[in-house]
C-alpha cells in the first residue's frame, strides 16, 4: 500500500513539473515571437524616422509649406 501511495504521490508530482514545463516552454515561444516582431516594428520605424530626416525629403517639406531658411537668425536675449 505504501508502494502505491508514493507512486501516486510522485506520478503527481511528475504531472505537475511536465505542465510547468510545458507551460514555460510555450510562454518562451511567444515571448521570442514577440521580440521578432518589436525588432520588426523598430526597424520600420528607424526606416520611417530615416525617410523623414533625409535632406531631400526636408527640403521638399519646406518647399510644400514655402518655409525659407533664415540666412541671420536673431535670437530674444533676455536682460534681468
């Protein structure tokens, strides 16, 4: 009876472990799926921030909002 007893008690126990084990197994794929696809989201956004920073885009916009570039800026200087 004994014998019995501590078989179930470890057969449980091995239950146990193997669906944690399980369990941890399937979070670590999501998780490794999840950073695919934030390294795939950053690296359209470094592209985006890139297209929006190239001169020739800059220079476009400025030209659409007839912006002109001030050849002598003059700043407030602030006197207490």
């Amino acid at each position: 009876m004994a014998f019995f007893a501590i078989f179930v008690v470890a057969g449980t126990a091995y239950v146990i472990e193997y669906n944690s084990l399980v369990d941890l197994r399937h979070e670590s794929r999501e998780l490794g799926n999840r950073i695919v696809e934030l390294q795939t989201e950053n690296a359209e956004l470094k592209n985006r921030y890139y297209e929006l920073t190239d001169p020739a885009e800059l220079e476009r916009l400025a030209y659409e909002y007839n912006l002109v570039l001030e050849e002598r800026p003059t700043y407030l200087r602030y006197a207490p």
